[in-house]
C-alpha cells in the first residue's frame, strides 16, 4: 500500500500536546469521514454524549486514544501495520451507513411510531 493512503486519517484532539487531551474537538464530518474510510483517532470522555458516540464507533473507524501515549501507539501502527489499517478503512465505511438519509429516515419513524399511538 502506498504511503500517502496509510497517511490519510483525522486526529480529534490539539495536535501540540501541550495541553491535556480534554481539549478536543470532534469534527462535524466524522460521518463522512468514516464514510470515506477515513480512521479516527479521537479521546473519549466518560459520561458525556460525545463520548458515548465515539465509543458506539470505537473498532468501528474510531479509535479511542485518551492519551498521548495512545494516540502515538495508534499513529505508528496506522502506519506501520497494513492489516490494521485495511481493517479500521473497512471498519469506517461499514460504520456510516447508519447516518445515511434513509437509515436515518427510517430510525424517526420508529420513534415517531413507538410515541403516537
């Protein structure tokens, strides 16, 4: 595999690590992201909704990493083990599907049918 695929994937948290991990941002196109097979390698905080979502997706195109540590080890075997890149590439694109416009069409209906009697 060429260098420049191994290369593509989004960290979601301040790239300088002068600051703590609790400083990062989940980008608005993760979905696309995953779509595209785009890995993401973002940090996890328990009890928040951003954290219960990441989790959803983590070995799913999201790789948790809460520390600098994590997210070094995850970089280097992005890069360094293809298997493990293939398969967090495959992981995303199976993962997006469910925020397509019909699958999300159809997650409202269900809950529109199971509130109105």
């Amino acid at each position: 595999p060429d260098a420049r695929r191994r290369s593509l994937c989004v960290v979601a948290c301040d790239p300088s690590f002068r600051r703590s991990l609790s400083r990062y941002s989940v980008p608005s196109r993760l979905v696309d992201y995953l779509a595209a097979g785009v890995p993401v390698i973002a940090p996890s905080s328990p009890n928040t909704a951003t954290g219960d979502f990441l989790e959803a997706f983590s070995n799913r195109g999201v790789i948790i990493a809460n520390t600098q540590s994590e997210v070094h080890a995850a970089l280097k075997r992005l890069f360094l083990d293809d298997d493990f890149h293939h398969h967090q590439v495959l992981a995303a694109q199976s993962a997006a599907p469910e925020f397509s416009v019909n699958r999300t069409r159809q997650h409202r209906y269900e809950v529109f049918q199971r509130i109105t009697p």
